[in-house]
C-alpha cells in the first residue's frame, strides 16, 4: 500500500464505455479479463524460461547470512514467481540460507514476481510500474528484515 | 479490437476451461480441489463473452445517436480521437500523456495473447509430468516436513494384514526423519510411481509433489534395490518395497534432495492414474 501511494501520485479517472449499463457491464468484464491475461500468458512465459534458465540449485549451495544473502533469496523470489502457497515449502528447502533471507524470500515473492510486473504494467502503465515494483521490493525486503532482526 | 471480438475470444477461452474443467485434463496442471473453481469461471467466461458478442451486434443495428446521447460529450470527443470505444487502460494514472505502452493502449489487442496457450493446449497437448522433467528437474527440492506416523501404518497392517499403501512422499518424509528411520526400516509398504530409470539391478522410481499447480511441482524418489525387471521410463508401476536404512544417505542428506534407498518385495505394471500427482496438502 505504501509503495503503491508513493508511486502513483496521479488521480484516478473513471472508464470511458459508451451504451447502456448492461453494455458497459459486459464490456468492461470482457475488456479487463481479456487484458489481464494477455498480460498474465506474456508473464508467465517470461517465468517459464527464466524458470527453465536460471537453475535455483546453484544458488542453494551459495548459501549464507546477511544482507547479500537476503537480497539474493528476495531476488530469486521476483525471478521464480512461484505462489504463495507453494513457496513455504521451497522456503523449508532452503536450508543453507539464514531464517531472515529465507523470511526475505516468503515476503517479496507475493509481493513482487515478474508475472505481477507484467500484469501491472498492463493496467497502471509502464512508467507507473517502474516505481512501484522496486518501491515494493524495497519495502518488502526491508520490513521482512526488521521482522528478522527482532524476532528471529 | 471490436467489442463482438473481444466477446469471442473470451467465450473462446471460457469453453476450453470448462472442457478442462469438466474432463480430467485439469488434473494435469490444477489439485482436484480447484475442479469447482475452474468450471464456475469457465461458465462466467462463456456467458460474458456471450453477452458481449450479442450485445455488440445488437448496439450495431441501433442509431448511433441514441448510444452518443447518454454518455457525457467529453468521453464521446475522446472516442472518436481514439478511433473506437474501447477505453483506455493508460488512462486512470495519465500515463498516456507521456507515452503510454503500446500494448496497454489497446487493452483487448494483448488479449489475443491468450490464444497461445490455446494452440499449445490442442497442437502439442502437454501430458503430466514425467520421466523426461524427472532427469531434467534442476528446481528447488521439496523439504519433507514433519514426521510420518510409523506406528499408525503398522497398526494399519496388523488390522487389514496387508500391505499400507503410502505416497512416496510420505516414505521419504519416514526416511529423512531420525525419529522414524529405525520404525520404518524393513517396514512392508506399497508406493505408485513412475519409473525414472531401471537397470537389472535398480529401479530408481519418481513422483512429482504439488501444492497448488504443476508449476511447482517438485521432485521426489525411491532408488529400488533388488532384482527388478527392466521397465521403460514413465511405466508406471505398484511397487512394494522395504526402507534399506544402512543403504541410505543419512537423514539430513534425504532433507537435503538426496534419494532414500529399498529393497524391492514386489513390481506390478499399472495404469497411468487420472491424478498424476501427490498432493501437500488438501
């Protein structure tokens, strides 16, 4: 929330559909769906190849504590998009990173993946996703830190 | 993209989720929990899709004064200016102005993207995962978590006198815990898998763990021991089998990715089953 007010400092306008309600009803649904997931395919292609490119197993036996490793697993995160219900159980894996980077990783992948980028770039625009999505890694990464540092 | 398109294409996309939906091709990619799920917005899709395509063709036989009328006169300039009605997704954070995306400024035209998984769906009809990902798995490995409750299974036994049947992820979660290798070893339990590899002397068998898509399937396996007949990769076989404790790596190696080791009891050639995969949870 905090990234997204920081990085959308325009007003909203309303849509601009012509007929009667039922018209701009159907129209909208259509519209949006259809654009959400032209954006979602482009996404997940995206995520399928790095997925297929970047091999995660390398990067476990990397390992380590810290902020390097931190920034690694919230990195690793933005680039496997894996959901948030299937990533504790990656997260439970990563047995060589410190249980902050681990926390690092579950924060930033719902918040920040590369299918979320493309999809906001489809509905808020591309100069508007350019703040947002570091903003949120940013935030995400430092909150899970602070979290880290406190409790674990 | 007119409006008439846009509503078939969708319609489109619905009818090949609900044809998903409603065969066991969903199973594939989805848990069969998400089965209600996939044909409420499948059903959604069709009918909105539909609406929108009889909608556009009756708006077409109407004057066009009549739709001008009831929408404000600056909206209508807008359109013509763009050249259609479709609204402009850019437009809600000004972005436009200074140069909006080419492919946000068409909202519809990125969704014929969608046709792509489409094509891929009927030309090349992935199959569930297999032998191939198996040998080919560089992902995450799946931490087992939690312990399996050995004493349940040999109640289990002792009541019906067979043999337990147990996913494979259970007998490697029994075999990565040091509270239940020694319960586990030399226990009879029964395992569906896929063959992986096979040899006259091993049969190293596979099964990919879901937790919510195929997307984040991990890999897990049993390397059989014993005098197994040589299979193909991607058989899939009933397996009994024994945990080798002294054969295996240590508990925190199997945490870690490395394959638990059996002696094998007994093989059976099975059928593929409709759910090829094991489930986290749910």
């Amino acid at each position: 929330v905090v990234a997204f007010l920081l990085a959308h400092p325009v007003k909203f306008r309303g849509h601009e559909h012509t007929g009667t309600t039922s018209e701009r009803f159907f129209n909208t649904l259509v519209h949006d769906f259809l654009q959400a997931g032209g954006f979602l395919v482009l996404g997940a292609t995206l995520v399928a190849t790095m997925q297929t490119v970047v091999d995660p197993s390398t990067l476990q036996r990397v390992g380590g504590a810290g902020l390097g490793a931190a920034l690694l697993l919230g990195a690793l995160a933005v680039v496997l998009s894996i959901c948030s219900e299937a990533d504790a159980f990656v997260a439970a894996g990563l047995l060589q990173f410190s249980l902050t980077a681990r926390l690092v990783f579950l924060t930033v992948g719902p918040m920040v993946d590369i299918k979320l980028i493309a999809m906001q770039a489809g509905t808020f625009g591309r100069r508007f996703t350019m703040r947002f999505a570091p903003l949120t890694f940013l935030i995400a990464v430092g909150s899970a830190l602070l979290v880290g540092q406190w409790l674990l | 993209v007119k409006s008439g398109d846009a509503g078939f294409l969708t319609a489109l996309v619905g009818g090949s989720v609900l044809y998903a939906g409603s065969t066991n091709t969903v199973l594939l990619f989805l848990r069969p929990s998400m089965r209600p799920y996939v044909i409420a917005a499948g059903l959604v899709l069709v009918i909105a899709g539909l609406a929108a395509v009889v909608m556009d063709w009756r708006a077409g036989r109407r004057p066009r004064r009549r739709v001008a009328a009831t929408v404000p006169a600056a909206a209508v300039a807008h359109d013509h200016a763009a050249g259609s009605n479709e609204h402009l997704a850019a437009d809600e954070f000004g972005d436009e102005v200074d140069g909006a995306p080419a492919l946000a400024a068409h909202p519809a035209g990125i969704g014929w993207l969608l046709l792509f998984p489409l094509l891929v769906a009927v030309f090349v009809a992935p199959g569930a995962l297999g032998a191939y990902a198996a040998s080919h798995h560089s992902g995450l490995v799946v931490a087992p978590s939690g312990t399996l409750d050995v004493d349940a299974l040999l109640r289990a036994q002792s009541i019906t006198g067979g043999v337990p049947n147990i996913r494979v992820y259970d007998f490697t979660r029994g075999a990565s815990a040091d509270g239940s290798r020694a319960q586990l070893n030399g226990v009879h339990v029964s395992v569906q898998a896929f063959v992986t590899t096979s040899t006259k002397t091993n049969l190293v068998l596979g099964r990919f763990v879901v937790s919510c898509c195929a997307a984040d399937a991990q890999l897990v396996s049993i390397d059989v021991r014993g005098a197994p007949p040589v299979l193909k990769p991607n058989t899939w076989v009933r397996v009994t089998l024994a945990f080798d404790e002294a054969r295996s790596p240590a508990a925190h190696a199997i945490v870690n990715g490395a394959v638990p080791v059996a002696r094998l009891v007994k093989v059976a050639v099975i059928r593929a089953p409709s759910d090829p995969y094991e489930y986290l949870w749910g």
